[in-house]
C-alpha cells in the first residue's frame, strides 16, 4: 500500500443524541458498514482505496468479502461514491462529518448573554416524528427548556448557515429567536445549563474515557497491534462523546471542564494509533 495511506479514526458511525457517556467496554459486533463510516469521516477529502478500508474491517473479524458487499451496499444507498478502487463519502454521511469536525476543533465566540430558541409549532404530530425533531435539535447542541421551546446560548459562529442546514423537519416546524433569558426564580444561567445540558455527566465520561485511552496508549507504542481493535473502540468513544459536547461558553461551566483538556489528549493519541495502524495495513 506505501506511504500514501493515511487513516484516521472516528465514531462509529451512531448518532449522538444526548451528553452522557457510552459504556466503558463495548464488545458488540462491528459491522462493516460502521467501520468504513469512522475510517472516512475524518479523512479530508473522506476517502480511501478498498484494500485499506477491508484491512480495517479485518481488525473486527469481517472477512474480506463481507466488507466489499458492505462498500457495494453504500454505494447503491448513496453513502459512498466509487471510482478507480477507492471510495468516497456522499450523502447524509458527510453531514455527521461536520458535526464531528466541530466537536473535535469547536469555534467559540465571545458570549453575549443572549441565546438562541426554538420555537416548536404545528400542533401534535406522531410520536415518531417528534422523536426526529428532537434528535435534530439535539444535533443543533440545543435543549428543551419548556415543551416545545428549546434553547442554547449565542457562542457558536455560523449559527444561520447551520440553522438552513439541518433537517427540513426543524426548517418546517420550528419558529426562532434571539434575546435575553430569565431563568426560574433562584436558579442562575449557569446552574439552569448545567441542568439542561447534564453537564457533570458529560465531564464525568470524558474523564472515563481519557483513562480508557491512557490504557491502550502504552501497548500502542510498543507497536502492539493487537491494541488496534480496543484502542479504535476506545478512540471512537471518545470522538463519539466529543460530538456530544454543548460547547457552552466558560460562564456557564464548572471549574476544571475536562472538554478542552480530553480534545489534546485525543490528538496526541490519534497520531499515535494512526501510525500504528498505517504501518499494519502497509504491511498486509
């Protein structure tokens, strides 16, 4: 394969729709279909020869065919496009790329005080379909506030262009606003965050997961390949769990938030795992 490849890790391909952590040890199945979505949704452009991508899924137990049926498979459902033996991210794909790129390198602005809203109209709807809004609103890193009214502070650039951006169910059923809050008498803005957004558990998992990354590092510098498949779970927990992030500004967070702090230490991991695994492929 040479010098060329170049993988890289990210979440199982899930949707993140809350703040708390996923377990410590996750020993499922993999399918193929999730490998091949976290090798190339953090690769700029996100894409990859087969043989880097069956040799990945190699690290689950997927056999080499079971993988080309799942490439085949995304190509006809419009997640990837293929040509001259590589394969390529398309579709709604790309979209949890952003989201995961933003977890990983947040851009903050300077907090107003104000915040956004959410205003849900239209009446009742199935239980399906507001179970999609609100997976969607979440995706947005906003939270209910009131039933129906769903908020998060103005620090976060490029607002209207994510607003267009999301699903046309939100588009459709949603009126928004930009003001000043009161919260409930005798509860601060900090404290009605830290509430809504669950924030001690998403620090609480954080540091959970750095120490599973703290386990795996030293075997991954040994060159121990067999550290590849529970350090790619591990790293995929952690990218997963980042995407999770409100991403509140300071004001509104507890003292020694672990976001920014778990953020470096996953990159120094990754360029550690990505060489590692490079080399594995290299060698097959």
């Amino acid at each position: 394969m040479g010098a060329s490849i170049d993988v890289t890790l990210s979440a199982m391909a899930r949707p993140v729709l809350s703040c708390t952590s996923a377990p410590e040890d996750d020993d499922r199945p993999v399918a193929a279909r999730s490998v091949v979505a976290s090798v190339l949704l953090p690769l700029d452009p996100p894409e990859l020869a087969a043989q880097a991508l069956v040799r990945c899924a190699a690290l689950f137990g997927i056999a080499e065919g079971t993988c080309r049926v799942a490439l085949s498979r995304m190509v006809a459902a419009g997640e990837l496009q293929a040509a001259d033996g590589r394969y390529r991210l398309t579709g709604g794909l790309l979209q949890r790329q952003v989201r995961q790129r933003q977890g990983r390198r947040p851009g903050r602005l300077v907090w107003s005080g104000r915040w956004r809203l959410a205003v849900v109209s239209g009446g009742r709807r199935p239980a399906g379909e507001r179970a999609v809004l609100r997976a969607e609103l979440r995706q947005l890193r906003m939270a209910e506030w009131r039933e129906g009214v769903w908020l998060r502070p103005d620090n976060l650039p490029g607002w209207d262009d994510a607003v267009a951006g999301a699903a046309p169910t939100v588009l459709e059923r949603c009126g928004w606003l930009l003001g000043d809050l009161v919260p409930a008498a005798g509860e601060t803005p900090a404290e009605l965050a830290q509430r809504l957004w669950e924030v001690q558990a998403w620090a609480d998992g954080a540091r959970r997961l750095a120490r599973r990354l703290d386990a795996t590092e030293p075997r991954l510098e040994r060159g121990d390949v067999s550290a590849l498949a529970p350090g790619f779970r591990a790293a995929a927990a952690v990218v997963r769990h980042l995407t999770g992030d409100p991403l509140l500004p300071g004001e509104l967070l507890p003292p020694s938030w672990p976001g920014d702090d778990v953020r470096q230490r996953y990159d120094a991991y990754e360029r550690l795992y990505r060489r590692v695994l490079q080399q594995w492929i290299a060698a097959g």
